[in-house]
C-alpha cells in the first residue's frame, strides 16, 4: 500500500502496450469510440483516441504518458492506498476498459458496493485483498473481455496478458509478505494450474469421444431414435467439450505465466 508501486505498475503495464496502432477494425483507435466514427488517430503506448480524443496521439512520448497514467488512471482507483498486487490487476484493467469499470469490479471482489468510486468503505475493505482476490478481479476482466464483440479479434493476446497480470500481481502481494516464500508459492500456483488444464483438456476430449461415438462405449441406441433430439444432445456435449479445450488453454496460459513470475524471482 505504498506510491512507490505505481513506477513499477507502470513498466509493467507498458511493456503490454506497443507502439502506433492504427487499425481501423479498433474502436478505441477513432476518436468518437466506434469503428468509423470520428478521427482515426489510433492508440500509442495504451493512449486511444477514444479515451483522448484531442491528444495527438502519433507523436506521444513515454514522457508525455506517464503523467497521464498516474492522473487519468492510477489516481483514479486510488493506486497508492491498494495493496501492492490488488493495485496492479486493478491498474492494468483501468487502462484497457475504464477506471470506474475496474473499480466496480474490483468492489465486487472485497465485497462492497461497486460504485466504481474510490472512498473510505473501498479503501478499508481493500487493505485486507490478497492472492484469492487478485485471482477473482482478473477471472472477471477476461470474463467481460469475452463479452466484446472483438474478443475474436484480440481475444489471444487479451488472455495472454489477463494470464500476465494475474501472476506478476501475485508475485507482487507474495513479495510484501515478509513471512512467505514467493518464489516456492508461485511455484505451486503454477503446478495448480498445470494440474487444472490437464484435467480440463482430459475431460474435453472424453466428452467429444463419447458425444461423436468414437471409441464405443458400449451404449445401443434406440431403434428408432429421435433425431433431433439426438442432435441436440451431441451438439450441446460437442459445445461443452469446446469450452473445455478453451478453458484447459486458459490454465495452460496462467501455468506458464506462473512459471515466468516464479523464474523472476531471484
């Protein structure tokens, strides 16, 4: 719970921000925040024009963002008086979604009523966010990322970075807790996870087995089955076992993530 962390926050977060983007199918790169509405200026280091419209954006430097990094989002979720971990994942939602987005959900988490506005009763509650709120805050941004309708568009490298964020944000709360081995602690995050995809993946491909009618399970079928019914029933486990594959994918990505974290630690 220090401002010492916002630097460190910060370099964090840029190193998931590239240079001028200005593709057309990004709507945060169009100054009115929807794809041909307004000036396509693009986004620079995590600037859009749909969040700053009048910024000319092409010629930013990393001079000209960290102010408004530290104003427009750091303060905004009230960074120095959170916990060193709970300010990172909520920080880097803030910059890709909206502060008071970040906040609401972050409330939700610890428990209090999401506002998404920063003030005595967040602030108390805050003080107690550990790893298992850390985890959930990230758990609910890559939840609303997959609402998007360009979730198919960025949708990888979203997860990825959600799957980042997650575990250099613990490793930070693990680092401030003088009693904890946070090289051993990310360590097993890291072998849950591994644990969690081989399971998920397992059980994606039983049910896609059994749903297809491959490798015989022994089952007759009724002589004159109902096919739609049939259908619909090898359609939904087909769909189960695909959310499966997805979600094994997603703990695949923590896992490696984890591993990263643990292996930055000296």
């Amino acid at each position: 719970m220090t401002a010492a962390n916002f630097p460190e926050c910060l370099s964090i977060t840029l190193a998931s921000e590239g240079g001028l983007s200005t593709e057309r199918t990004d709507p945060g790169n169009w100054t009115g925040g929807k794809i041909g509405k307004g000036t396509l200026k693009g986004t620079k280091y995590g600037i859009s024009a749909a969040a700053f419209p009048d910024i000319d954006i092409r010629n930013l430097t990393l001079d000209d963002v960290k102010p408004i990094y530290k104003t427009k989002y750091w303060d905004q979720i009230g960074g120095d008086t959170l916990p060193s971990g709970f300010d990172l994942a909520t920080f880097d939602y803030a910059v890709n979604s909206g502060p008071a987005r970040a906040l609401r959900d972050a409330q939700a988490v610890i428990g209090v009523p999401a506002d998404g506005k920063i003030g005595p009763v967040t602030r108390a509650k805050a003080a107690t966010a550990g790893t298992r709120e850390i985890k959930a805050l990230c758990a609910r941004r890559l939840s609303f990322m997959q609402s998007l309708a360009i979730w198919k568009t960025y949708g990888k490298g979203w997860s990825a970075r959600v799957a980042k964020i997650e575990a250099k944000a613990v490793a930070m709360f693990l680092r401030s807790q003088p009693s904890v081995d946070a090289k051993a602690a990310l360590a097993n995050e890291a072998s849950k996870a591994e644990k969690a995809a081989g399971t998920l993946r397992k059980a994606g491909a039983a049910i896609a087995v059994s749903t297809s009618g491959g490798a015989g399970t022994g089952a007759a079928l009724p002589a004159e089955p109902n096919l739609l019914v049939l259908g619909g029933v090898m359609m939904l486990g087909l769909v189960v076992a695909a959310v499966l594959v997805v979600k094994a994918a997603r703990e695949k990505e923590r896992a490696e993530a984890y591993r990263q974290a643990e292996t930055a630690i000296r």
